[in-house]
C-alpha cells in the first residue's frame, strides 16, 4: 500500500527472495522448462497464465531462476529464432532436430 504524503513504501512492498539460483530439490532442467512455455504458448495462453500453470504443475516459482530468462523474453527469442529459419541454439532448420 503507498503512502499518500511520502515516498516510502513501507513493508508492504512485495519482496522476493535474495537467493537467485536453481532449487536442489529440482529435477527439471532449462530445456524442459522451455518445452512445457513452448507447448502452452501454442494452446495460445499468455505468458502470466504460462507462469502460473508451470508454478503450479511443476513447482517452479520463478522460471527466470531456472532458464536465466522470463517467460515472454523466451518466447520472443524463439519467434525470433523462427523467423530467421534457425533453431534457439544456432543451428539451421535442417540440421536441428
């Protein structure tokens, strides 16, 4: 909640937890993770209904944690990769499979 005369914001900003790096308990890795966006993304949900079912299917909180990315950067990456005809690790369309 803002406050009205000040800058502040109190402790009721959201705050996110300091440790940035891969639960030990997760088995998944990056390209999974990216697998399961790609899939729901051509069901044609947007990428906050993306985060919540692969929170809640998956149990991954964060999924820029686990893929370095956010879940529209990864899709914007691969639509990019598409449109040049490569697959997202830089081989050409042929080669990839």
């Amino acid at each position: 909640m803002g406050r009205m005369r000040a800058r502040g914001q109190g402790l009721s900003q959201l705050a996110l937890p300091y440790r940035h790096s891969v639960p030990t308990w997760l088995k998944l890795t990056s390209g999974d993770v990216k697998e399961q966006i790609y899939k729901l993304a051509k069901k044609g949900l947007t990428p906050s209904q993306t985060g919540v079912i692969v929170r809640d299917s998956q149990g991954i909180a964060q999924v820029h944690f686990v893929t370095g990315n956010k879940i529209s950067r990864i899709l914007s990456l691969n639509m990019e990769c598409r449109a040049r005809g490569t697959s997202g690790v830089g081989f050409p369309a042929e080669i990839a499979v």
